[in-house]
C-alpha cells in the first residue's frame, strides 16, 4: 500500500508509483499516478509543493506507514490514461534535486568566509535542509582526519 501526502495537508492514493534511489547520484526521484475522475484532484497539486511517500506492508514493521521519501514536485502532467479515465502524473525529485538543478546566491564572494557561511549562502531556506547547529572546528577536524585515514588506507603497497 501507498500514500503520497502534501505540505498542503492533503493524501492521495497512487495508482502507480516509483522511486528511483541511487547512492552514486545526488539527487533521487519519485513519480506517482492518481485518479483525478470528474477533475476532483485538479488544483490540489502544486509544482514546488513538498510532498512525502509512506509505504506500508503488514509483513513489515507490523504494517505501519514508513516514510520512503521526502521531496518537491518538480513537473506535473495531467493526461487521459489506457481505460480512458483521467490521471495525474506527478514527478518528484529529493532535496538534493535543488543542488543539481538551482544555483546559490550569484557574485557571492567564497574567499576567507567559513563553512556554515558558504552553507548559508548556496543553500537556500525554502529548501527544507538542516544543517547542525555546530559546524566549525568538529567538522574540521573530523574531515582532516577523514582525509588522513583515506591516505593511509591507500598507500600502494
């Protein structure tokens, strides 16, 4: 069983859906098919409205609702399907869709700022990213000494 729901507040049942997840791409995607008969869905879905896929299967987690994505609509399609009913295909893309596809704050000068500046200035809020609340010196370190393990573990024998 499947559940998209919206930021706006509203849960569709899909038809058909997907979810591509690949750990080598930045950004995942999801697209989903409802029902929109006598034209009740139209309107209720926006471009840019954030939505979430629950998936649920009474052999998993005792059949409770798991989330499986959070994302925006990106692109919306509203067309007449096989059996001649209407439906509305709607194509998503995760919150890293925003670091392939929009830029951050043009003629920003990167030179001398620190981490969660340059974070604060190529992510954009309306996103929906966190970033921690203390990124300085930990992240620092932990990313020297990251590069560090890396060297060892590589080192041609």
């Amino acid at each position: 069983m499947a559940r998209v729901e919206t930021a706006g507040g509203r849960a569709f049942e899909p038809k058909e859906w997907t979810i591509d997840d690949d750990i080598l791409t930045v950004s995942d995607s999801m697209a989903f098919t409802i029902a929109n008969e006598d034209g009740k869905h139209t309107g209720k879905i926006a471009i840019g409205e954030g939505v979430k896929m629950f998936l649920a299967d009474k052999s998993v987690a005792g059949g409770a609702w798991k989330q499986q994505f959070k994302g925006r609509v990106t692109a919306l399609d509203s067309t007449s399907d096989i059996s001649g009913g209407t439906v509305i295909r709607a194509t998503c893309g995760d919150l890293g869709w925003h670091l392939v596809n929009t830029a951050g704050k043009p003629l920003s000068n990167l030179k001398g700022i620190t981490f969660q500046r340059l974070l604060d200035l190529v992510i954009d809020p309306s996103w929906g990213f966190k970033t921690p609340g203390r990124l300085e010196n930990d992240t620092n370190r932990r990313l020297k000494h990251g590069r560090t393990l890396v060297a060892q573990n590589f080192q041609p024998v």
